[in-house]
C-alpha cells in the first residue's frame, strides 16, 4: 500500500520522536519520581545540589586565599631599566622559559595519561576522563596553597612556573589514590579525600625533602608509594561487606575501553623522563632522562615476556601490557638523577616489569579476597612496589656515593652530606658547600630506607582517617550494583546501559 504524502510525513516524526524518546536519558544528578513509575530504580549522584554548591563554595574559597595570600614570584614581576640591564646576561633563559617544555608534558601525563589509563572499565569512560579533570583541576589549586605554606616570604605565597610544576606533581599522588577505589565513590567523596590528602602529602614531602634531606627527583617515595598506599587504606575502610567483596557486574573491560586506556599508556610511556627530570637541570637532568628511558624500554620487554610466561595458555594479558610496562619509570625515580649506569636502569627496569606483572596474577587477588583491600586500577602493582623497589635501590647507591665519583655534585644531590659549619668543614680539610649535616654515605643510604618506610606508615594512617571519614553516615555511599556506572552520575545515551 502506497501511503499518501502527507500520511508518510506524519509517520516519520512519529518514529523519530519515539527514537527521540528512547534515547534521551533524564538527568541521574538530582533523584526523581515519575508519576505511575514508583517502583523504577532511583539513583541519584551522591551530590544534587547541594554537592555542586558544596564544590561552589570550595573554589571560591580558593579565590579568597588566592587574592588575600598568593603572588607572582619576584622574578615575574615588571622591570626597571636599571635592573633589565643587570639581567641582560641571562635574558635569553628568561624568555624561553626552559622548563615549560617539561611543565607542558607532565601536564599531558596528568590530565591526558591518567584520564585515558583509567578508561578500562567498559561503563566508566566518562567519569574516569571525567573525574580525573575535575579532581586534577581541584586539587593544582589547593597543592600551590598547602605547598606554599613552607614557603612563605614576606607573608605571603609566591608563585613560579617550579610551583605549577610541583603541583601537577601532588595531583598525580591523588590521582593515583583515585586510581585504588575507582569506581566507587561518589564525586563529592573524591572532593574531601583530594582536599585531605593534599595537606598530608604536603606535609610529608616537605619532611623527606626539606628536614630528612632524602633525594626523590622523580618522587617514588613521596609521590608513588604515598598516593598508592594512601588510596588502598582509604579501600581498606571503605571496603563492602564479606558477601558482597566479589567483583561487581560492570567491574570489567571491553575491547573498546581497552584500546582507549592504552592511549593513556602511550601517553604516560612516552612523557615519563620529563616527570622524573621535571626539577633538575644540566647533566643531572640528563642523566634523570637517559636512565628513565633506558628502565622504561627494559621493563616493557620484559612485562611482554613474563605477561606471556604466566597468563591462560600464555597470550598477552592487556593488563599487564597497560600498566606493568610504566613500572620501570616509577621504579627509577629515586635513582635517576644518579650514577647508576645505563645498565643499572636497564637492571630496574627489568626487576620492576617482573614484580609488577607477578602482582597483578597473583597479588592483586589474593589483597582482594583475604584482606578485603579492593584496587580497581592494580595502584599497588604499578605505583607502590615498584616504589619500594627505587627506595631500595636508593638507599644501596647513595651509601656508595663518594666524592671521587661524584665530584662537587656530590653536595647538591645528598645537600645532608655537605658540612653543618665552616668549622667542622675546616676539620676534614675542606671547603665543601656548609648547611648541611655531614652525614656518611651510609648514614645517607639508611635515612633513604626510613623515608619509604615513613612515608608508607603517614600514607596509611592518614587513609585509614580518611577512609573512616568519607565512610560517616553523613556521606552518600554507592551501593554495589551502582559501582562502575556512568549513569549513576552522567547523562549517558541509551546504548550505555547494561
């Protein structure tokens, strides 16, 4: 039957208004009841409004500490002529800015590398891009003020391009903490953990570096270890009841959502050496990146080999493949900057792809089932052994350190081991670089132990603190069947659900 015009018309909006119909979502943000559908499941986002004005009024807090507080570092401020011609010798440096090359990558590893490492799940793709922007863009603002804090000069914090940098390293701690719970927790219950964690992590860097003198450029142990053990403390108190501790229906991949989250791995692998080298300079900085890409080449091939070795009729596991191969970089990153050899990276790099890949066949189920310790991204594989493999081998390089091999350098990476007066420098008939605590090289290889070491006692403390807090009947929890799910907080289209 040939349907006249005007009847065809008619019965094309009506099939494009039901596809219209039966693909726009309602908004998951704020709870609804629709009238004669009572019994249909509510979810809500755990925030509503009053979460958006709780984050609303985080930021313009900010804002007030910004204006009353925070400035431009001295050397970004407008010059007299008198003072530019002082400076004529250096200008070149001043206008290429030389680190923001490093500053730009880094940036990409946070915002970029992160976001898409975390696309796995086949049904969190926008809040783990999502959520990491949010998080990230939080917690830059409030590491500059809680960084800041130790560094204050004349009343107030003063801000350079090394802050930014610094900050986007902070955020990559909390990232990482994100990293062990996502997908079970709700935004507002990321706010409080990134705004706690932030004045910890703050506060223990600042001890390791600052007081304990410990020699981290590329922050295995303060950055790493911390934000790793911080966040499966954090699990540990948010785990789910015995009965429900198996995984949840959505906790998996497809092989869509695990392409995208080997872009991350891309990203992160190619960007690493700039994090590691981020705050050095000269042939220390060289040094930091040869080794970082020498240990990260090394632990790629062998992640491929022992993914092979101990996986179901031994093919590749993609798990292993998108993480186990970043173990190198972060298992260098408290040796990089020192005389450890092309093949003592080479060395790292193959120990950690070996014991990351190990963790996640092995480890990873068994803190799942025995101890209830929940990690969705395998923090522990990627970021905590692998940080406590660099501590080790820290403390065994710095306690063969000597001035022969290292000359004047010695005193500007191990600043401890330079002399505390100009008397006792006269003593050793020197005139070695004073400030410091005349430390041994062994003294300096033990205080580099006691760093890991405190540094995961402080990161597990705090988490449990934090853990117990975002916990409180207070908070908005995600039951177990609305873990892993888009929807819980996103419009999703219609093909999302599952």
């Amino acid at each position: 039957t040939i349907l006249p015009v005007e009847t065809n018309r008619k019965a094309k909006q009506s099939k494009r208004m039901n596809m219209l119909r039966f693909s726009v979502q309602p908004s998951n943000f704020v709870r609804e009841t629709v009238q004669g559908d009572v019994d249909a499941p509510q979810h809500d986002s755990g925030s509503g409004t009053s979460g958006y004005v709780l984050l609303l009024s985080v930021q313009i807090i900010f804002l007030i500490v910004y204006a009353v507080f925070v400035r431009y570092d001295d050397e970004l401020l407008p010059k007299s002529e008198e003072t530019i011609q002082e400076d004529e010798g250096d200008s070149f440096e001043k206008k290429h800015v030389p680190s923001y090359p490093h500053f730009q990558d880094i940036h990409v590893m946070i915002f970029v590398g992160f976001a898409f490492l975390m696309t796995f799940l086949k049904k969190y793709g926008f809040s783990a891009t999502g959520f990491n922007l949010f998080l990230a863009a939080l917690v830059v603002q409030w590491a500059i003020i809680a960084r800041g804090i130790f560094d204050i000069e004349d009343g107030y914090i003063k801000i350079s391009l090394d802050d930014i940098i610094g900050a986007d390293i902070a955020a990559a701690a909390v990232l990482i903490s994100m990293g062990a719970m996502l997908g079970r927790t709700t935004p507002i219950q990321l706010l409080f953990m990134g705004l706690i964690e932030i004045i910890v992590f703050a506060a223990n860097e600042h001890l390791q570096v600052e007081m304990m003198s410990v020699n981290d450029v590329g922050g295995s142990i303060t950055v790493h270890a911390f934000g790793a053990y911080f966040g499966l403390a954090v699990s540990f108190m948010m785990r789910p009841r015995a009965d429900q501790n198996g995984a949840g229906k959505l906790e998996g991949s497809s092989y869509t959502s695990d392409v995208f989250a080997m872009v991350g791995t891309l990203f992160l692998w190619i960007f690493w050496p700039s994090f590691n080298s981020a705050l050095l300079d000269g042939a220390d900085q060289e040094r930091a990146i040869l080794n970082t890409y020498l240990a990260l080449a090394a632990c790629t091939v062998t992640t491929f080999v022992v993914s092979a070795i101990v996986s179901h009729e031994n093919k590749l596991d993609m798990v292993h493949i998108q993480n186990s191969t970043l173990a190198g970089g972060v298992a260098v990153g408290s040796v990089c900057n020192l005389l450890i050899g092309p093949h003592g990276a080479i060395l790292i790099g193959v120990i950690a792809g070996i014991v990351s890949v190990v963790g996640y066949r092995y480890l990873t189920p068994i803190l799942t089932s025995k101890l209830r310790i929940h990690d969705t991204c395998g923090v522990n594989n990627l970021h905590g052994m692998p940080a406590v493999i660099s501590a080790i081998f820290s403390a065994i390089y710095a306690s063969l350190a000597n001035k022969e091999d290292y000359k004047d350098s010695l005193t500007d990476i191990f600043p401890a081991m330079s002399y505390a007066n100009s008397t006792m420098a006269l003593s050793h008939n020197t005139t070695e670089v004073i400030g410091g605590f005349g430390r041994s090289s062994l003294h300096q290889g033990g205080y580099q132990m006691a760093a890991i070491a405190l540094t995961i006692l402080i990161a597990i403390v705090s988490g449990i603190v934090t853990g117990l807090f975002l916990k409180s009947p207070s908070m908005r929890k995600l039951e177990k069947e609305e873990h892993h799910d888009d929807s819980i907080c996103w419009e999703t289209p219609s093909p999302h659900t599952a």
